[in-house]
C-alpha cells in the first residue's frame, strides 16, 4: 500500500466531512466543545500559517507546553502541514526544570498556556495559506527523563506517514473491534499513551479528549458519550473503581480498555473484571522508544497471574544475565525487545542510548522474567530495585500486595538509607479515608501475610495524598531524597 501522508490524511478526511463531531474536549467543570474534520483542517492550516510567520519551519521542533486541549491537536496538526517535529513538553513541571527540558528541545517555537489566546485568533483569521503536502522526518518527540534525573528527549525515527499499525486495536489480537471506536483520553497527551491517540483519530476514530483525569467525570463521559474504550495505569483504575455507586453506573458502551504502565494488583484486575468483564481488559507493557509490545487479556491473565502477556506485532523477547546470557524461563534478569515495527530514535540531551545486543534486541532497563511458554512477568526497572540485606526487593510487587488493603488508597514504596540493612523498604501510604485510617503495625502485618519476610516494609509513612504527576506516575528519586536519601 502506498505511503500517505499525515497532512494528506488530515486532507482526505475533511473532504468527507460529514458535519459530525470528532473531537470533543471536555473540561474539568463539565464545559465541553466540539470539533469536525473541517474545522480541525481549516483552523489548522491558518494556524500553520502563524507558526511559519513565528519561524517554525520544516525539520524544526514545536515545542507544546499546552494541557489536553483543542489548542494542542491544532498545534500538532500545524506543525505536521510545516513538516516540522510536534514535541510535546509537561506543563506540570516547577520552572527551573522546565527551563531546562526547554533548552535541551531547542525550539525556535514554544507554545505554553499563555499563547492560549494567539493560537484561538491564529486558527480563526481569514487567511488560509497554500501548505504543500510535506512529510515531517520525525512524526514526535516526547520528553522523558533519565535515571539520573537530566532532561531527555526522545525522537521518533518515524517520519509523519499514516500507518495504521500504530492505530489497530490491541484487543484486535483476540476478537475483532467495531470501528469507528470513540476513545476516551484520560492520559496528559505530552505522555505517549495520550499522544498516540492521534493516530486512532487519523485512522477515522472520535477521540474525547478530557483536559485533565478526574474519575467522576470519566464514568459521565462514559455514559454521555457511549465510549468504548480508553487506555488508563492502575491509578487511574482504582480511583473509578473506588467511586461510589460505580457499580450502577452504565459502562456497557465500552468495548475494550488497555491498562499499562505498571502492573496491575490482581485485587484490581477482578474489580474491573466484575464491571465489564475480564474479557474486555487487555494489559500490555511497552515504553516511549517503541521497541516493542506485549499484551495480555484479563482472561487469559486468570491463569498467567502477574504477566503483562506475550510479543505483540511480531514483538521477540529474551531475558538476558548481566553477562548478556540467556536465561532459561523463570530466571529473573533484565528484559530485551525486537520488533519489526521499531523505527528507531534519537535522543537529545546527554541520556546514555539504551543498551542493545548484536542482533537488534535493546532494552530499557526493565527486569522480569519468562515462562516456558513466552509470557512475560515485569517485576520492576533496574534503577528502581532496592537492595535490602543483599536482597533485591521490587518496590511495584510490594505495592501491588499493599493496594488490596481496604483502607489503602494508594502506596508507593522506596528504599531508604539504612544503617544495619544498607536500603530499608519503606512505604509511603495514602489512607483510604481520613476516620479510621490502618495503623503501621497493620500494614506491616498485611505485608507479612502477602510477601516474603525481606520483602515487608521496615517503615510506614502516612500522608494525604500520594504525590503524582498528571499521568499518575511518581518521581521514586524526589521521594527519597526528600527523607535524606
């Protein structure tokens, strides 16, 4: 099949208009607009035209320090029709580091929240200019950061073509997925999970896109908007899962929904499989270089507790020693993936590349394990393990034992500088409700019935609330430092 353009398609689905809504933005009041392929075509294209005038040009990076927004899909839109590089940046971030990641992106055009009102008069004048079909040479950038903390940013190999690999249902892998699919996006698009629902959009799907996660208000866009299906990390999950009357609520409209990011407690596995079905849940674990791809659906999970699944889209595997050997299955080492989808990426800023065997296969740092039949179990990410008493603990298995605690609403679980053990497990809880919240000795008491004895957290910290970012992630290396290292 011929290779079609991002802009081209852009191009070909306003010309089809049919004056129905495909973007919707919801925000966090409950205000919500709505935007057809022609208006996303037209306003994109004078849009364009003010970026070029700004001196964004083909090849250079738009730097989008923009929340989820129509003002964001427009500006990705706009960079694409300029053949430059979207790279979304947190918005979320303190300004000292966020000036830094600025000066690693290296934009000649940056668009915050301040330019909320030029980008609404930009994409609203009359002047539409005449864009060229172009292909940017690199589709995105997202911005990460290493284990050390530096500023990283990763940018795509893959030029701007519409490939519909990257917008193919993973559930399509089990059972066949009714398209169009309206997409519900709960994650901060300046995060992949967010952004790649782009290009569900580009293949002809309807995206609602909320401006910010609130699990109120995902039950109601549920309801109101029939969605069927979003992508969310257990966080996310506990917290609708946790709402309540949630049970009453109508989710019959959802289809299928991908949960990623860390491995989901089995508690919460069977929470949601009461709600929908463990049919319609599909686990996956992947991350921003796109080396590859597994999944799992939660009926099958049933009897491969604990794996996030087997290669996906032609995705090898291997689980290799720090000697780079082989191990056989249930050996636990560090995680390697091939794909015949990887494109590459290039990193700006000074992150070490990852590291990478002779015959294609790299790795992002993740540790796991294999079965005899190719299913992968993720334990944790090397720079996250916790060496207690000479003993490797993975802070996500002890968090994962914790969340089934009914009084527990979230845990993240550090190392601590210890004396007598080197690290201590200490677990920094957030109490289910403020009346009657488990003391201590009783989360510790939980642990022991659920984890090896090293495992157990040697201290409990309470707080309100856990701190996390907008993609529900949380910064293990602030943490730590924050209590003396």
């Amino acid at each position: 099949m011929e290779a079609v353009s991002n802009v081209s398609r852009i191009r070909a689905l306003s010309a089809r208009c049919s004056g129905e809504t495909v973007l919707s933005h919801l925000g966090p009041d409950g205000a919500e607009s709505g935007f057809t392929w022609r208006e996303l075509d037209l306003r994109s294209d004078r849009l364009a035209g003010a970026l070029a005038a700004r001196g964004l040009g083909f090849g250079d990076r738009l730097g989008l320090g923009l929340g989820n927004s129509p003002q964001f899909v427009l500006a990705v839109f706009a960079a694409w029709k300029l053949g430059a590089v979207p790279v979304p940046v947190r918005w979320d971030l303190p300004e000292w580091e966020l000036t830094r990641l600025r000066e690693v992106v290296a934009a000649p055009v940056h668009l915050d929240t301040g330019d909320l009102p030029w980008i609404d008069v930009a994409a609203a004048g009359h002047a539409v200019p005449d864009l060229p079909d172009v292909v940017s040479p690199r589709v995105h950038g997202i911005c990460s950061s290493g284990s050390t903390g530096t500023p990283k940013v990763i940018l795509s190999e893959r030029p701007a073509l519409h490939d519909p690999v990257f917008s193919t249902p993973f559930m399509q892998m089990w059972a066949p997925v009714p398209r169009p699919q309206t997409i519900l996006v709960l994650a901060p698009m300046y995060h992949a999970n967010g952004l790649v629902t782009l290009y569900g959009l580009l293949d002809g799907d309807r995206l609602v896109v909320m401006e910010r996660f609130d699990a109120a208000l995902t039950v109601d866009a549920v309801e109101r908007h029939r969605v069927t299906t979003f992508t969310a990390t257990p966080t996310m999950l506990q917290r609708i899962a946790d709402l309540p009357g949630v049970d009453e609520r109508d989710l019959s409209s959802l289809q299928w929904i991908l949960q990623g990011a860390a491995p989901m407690p089995p508690s919460l596995v069977h929470r949601w499989g009461d709600l929908i079905g463990l049919e319609r849940i599909v686990m996956a674990y992947g991350m921003t270089e796109a080396l590859g791809v597994t999944a799992l659906r939660g009926d099958e999970w049933t009897t491969r507790r604990g794996s996030v699944g087997r290669g996906l889209r032609g995705t090898e595997l291997r689980v290799l020693d720090d000697e780079g050997n082989d191990l056989p299955p249930g050996g636990v080492g560090e995680i390697y993936l091939r794909s015949p989808t990887y494109r590459g990426y290039t990193y700006l800023g000074d992150a070490p590349r990852l590291r990478g065997t002779p015959d294609g296969f790299q790795s992002a740092g993740d540790v796991g394990h294999l079965d005899e039949d190719g299913y992968l179990y993720l334990l944790d990410r090397r720079v996250d393990i916790i060496i207690t008493g000479g003993a490797n603990v993975f802070p996500a298995e002890v968090e994962a034992a914790l969340i089934g605690h009914p009084r527990i609403a979230d845990v993240v679980v550090i190392g601590l500088r210890d004396e007598e053990w080197g690290r201590r497990v200490h677990a920094i809880v957030q109490p289910a409700g403020h009346g009657a919240p488990p003391t201590p000795s009783e989360v510790v008491a939980y642990a022991k019935s659920r984890l090896a004895a090293y495992k157990v957290p040697k201290s409990v910290e309470f707080v309100d609330a856990v701190p996390r970012s907008a993609a529900t992630k949380v910064n293990r290396g602030a943490l730590v430092a924050a209590r003396g290292g």
